[in-house]
C-alpha cells in the first residue's frame, strides 16, 4: 500500500486514469537496474527516483571528472574524484527516501552480469562502448528481462526497447537483431573523441526513463521493434523499424555466455588482420582440391540459407573453443559465417588460442558466394 505521504508525493501521477494508485503500487514493487552514472544514466536515474520506482540498482566504477559536469547532472564540483554511483545515490536517497537504492561500484562484465541482472525487472543501458552493450544484452536475452537502450552521438540521440515481452508473449528483437556486427574501431568513437552538446544525453535518458516506467506499469506503445532518432539541432524524429532475426553469435547459455570473449568480438581490426579467399577462389578450389581443405561454419545451427556444397563442419562461434579439436591442422580450412566478420574474428580466436596457421577467412561471407553460387 502507499502511505500518506507517498499519495501526497505521487499525486500528479495517481491523477492520470492510465496509472492510478494501482499504477504507481506497480512501479513502487518494481525493480530497475541502470547500468552507467554518467550523461542517460544521471537523467534516468532523477526521474525514476523522482516517479517512484521501488528499487533502483546502480551500476558505474567510475569517478567523478570535471568534464562530466558538463551534463552528468547529479554531480557537482565537491564530487570531483570521488565514485559516481556513491554521488549519485547520496543525491537521489535525498530526493525521493521511499526508494531502495544499491550500488555496484564496479565494472559490469559477463562474469558477474548474470548475477546482478537477474535481482531487476528491467535494465537500462546507459554505457557508451559496444563491448558492454553486447554483453549486457546477451544477459538479458538469457535471463529474460527487457533493456531500454539509448545512445548519444555529437547531436543526435538513440532510443529502443529490446527483448521485450507484453502480456506473456513472444520475446521482441534484441540489441543483435539491430546490430549483427559491431563497427570496427576506427567507426567507433566515444563523447571524449567527438563531443556531445550537453542536454542530449538528458533528453534521451529522460525518454529511457519514460520507456521503463511504461514497462513497469504496463501501458503506452512500448519501443520494442522500432528505433527512434532524435536530431537535437533540427528537432527532428523519426522511426527506423527492425524484427526479430535468428541469433547469429550470440551464446546460447550461460556457461557460453561466461566464457565469451567479448573484447574480442567487439574488435573490428581482427577480421581485417586474417588471410582472405573470394567466392570465386572457393570454388575454384572446391573443384580442383576438395580434399585439402576444410570448410568450417561458423554460424548458428538455425541460420539460413543452408548450401548442401559448402556443408561440411558447423561450430557455432560460441562454441569453438570447446570444439577446436574438430578442426584440422593440416588442410586448408575456409571460415565461413553470413557476411564474413564473425569468421574473420574466429580465425583470430583460434590463432591466439590454439596457434593455428591454416585458416583463411571467405571474404564477404554467404551473403558474396549466394550472388555468384546459388547452390
């Protein structure tokens, strides 16, 4: 039940027919988690404390520095140096004191993912490298719980909901159904290297914001399946939308899951430092000198399309390292996947890993044979 002081408090919001009192007793039993203090996360995180949400996880290692005042707006001058997730919870305890706070001053990563997402309802991700958000999204797939994603670049912002469920139902697109592939690093750059115009990463947190606590009550339109684009200069918005597509590299438990290398996925450079074979080459070599190679698929078992000609050892990329046994150190072994990146950092897995010299990546993956070799 709300007490007095929280109908007083939460008035403005029971007034509203879609939320209620039932409403606002669904976001005070809720359970949030924001990971990343810093531009989204300090504007998601003052209006969910602000709205009432039960529980709030906070999860940042990071400290404070001068240049975040510039839009991280929970800090000040006398946080300088110190932990951001102690800062900000000591602000937003004195905002709202009906609300549970927890700290995670650390780096979340896929070995400890798991068993903080798995206490929250719902998971906010305000980080800014891909590495973090492949991870934590993958956590989510596993565990079954809704990301609001958002992002911020120069003057233009990102929002999406994915691996949402309304009602019980199918589990909506993920961040990989998105984003196949990361970009590679030199695409890849960060509000330190290009500069951010301050107020946007309040005005996409705040629509983070806004997104969860649809979630937690059940009302609106909820985000799932469409991006929104903001342009802060032109004030422009539009929608791109995307479906569920089949899981390309993603691990399929948590055990894959933990052993994962993300760095190294989320490292563009690998596919460009490994040899190279064209579809042509392929097939050349397929007619001449079958016998001395090896064609492995590095795809999921469900991927299409499936070419009876280039079948012959499929290990997903999750599972390669419990699995190199199976591959030949002798012959030629052609690394295939859709468009060539996951095979391009399979190669560089297994080289580093077991010292293999014998792989050489299909350049453009399926996608290039399809085009010439539709067998």
């Amino acid at each position: 039940m709300l007490n007095n002081d929280e109908l007083i408090r939460y008035s403005r919001n029971i007034l509203l027919p879609e939320i209620g009192n039932e409403g606002q007793l669904k976001l005070k039993r809720s359970s949030v988690l924001v990971i990343g203090a810093g531009g989204l996360g300090c504007s998601v995180l003052n209006y969910l404390t602000a709205a009432g949400i039960g529980t709030i996880g906070v999860v940042d290692f990071d400290s404070v520095d001068p240049s975040n005042l510039q839009r991280q707006i929970l800090f000040t001058v006398d946080d300088v140096g110190k932990p951001k997730v102690n800062c900000a919870i000591d602000k937003l305890s004195k905002l709202n004191p009906f609300v549970k706070f927890v700290a995670y001053y650390e780096q979340i990563t896929n070995k400890n993912a798991i068993g903080i997402i798995t206490n929250y309802d719902v998971v906010i991700d305000g980080t800014d490298n891909f590495v973090t958000r492949y991870l934590v999204n993958d956590a989510c797939v596993l565990l079954g719980k809704p990301l609001v994603y958002g992002s911020v670049y120069k003057f233009e912002g990102q929002i999406s909901v994915f691996n949402y469920s309304a009602n019980g139902t199918e589990r909506g697109p993920n961040y990989r159904c998105l984003f196949p592939a990361p970009p590679t690093p030199e695409k890849t750059h960060t509000c330190s290297e290009t500069g951010v115009l301050g107020i946007l990463p309040g005005l996409i947190g705040l629509f983070q914001a806004n997104e969860a606590i649809k979630i937690c009550v059940g009302i609106g339109n909820v985000l799932s399946g469409q991006l929104t684009i903001i342009n802060s200069l032109t004030m422009q918005f539009y929608s791109i939308n995307y479906e569920k597509t089949a899981s390309i590299s993603s691990p399929s438990n948590i055990n894959e899951y933990e052993k994962f290398d993300y760095g190294l996925f989320c490292d563009g450079s690998t596919a460009r430092n490994t040899k190279e074979i064209t579809s042509d080459q392929l097939f050349q070599l397929i007619q001449n000198n079958r016998k001395g190679i090896q064609i492995l698929d590095v795809r999921a078992f469900n991927e299409e399309p499936s070419l009876d000609v280039l079948k012959e050892l499929q290990i997903p990329f999750s599972e390669l390292i419990d699995n190199a046994d199976k591959i030949s150190s002798e012959r030629t072994v052609v690394v295939i996947c859709k468009i060539g990146i996951r095979s391009g950092i399979a190669i560089q897995m297994l080289q580093q890993n077991f010292g293999l010299t014998n792989l050489v990546n299909l350049k453009g993956g399926l996608t290039e044979w399809v085009k010439s070799y539709n067998l």
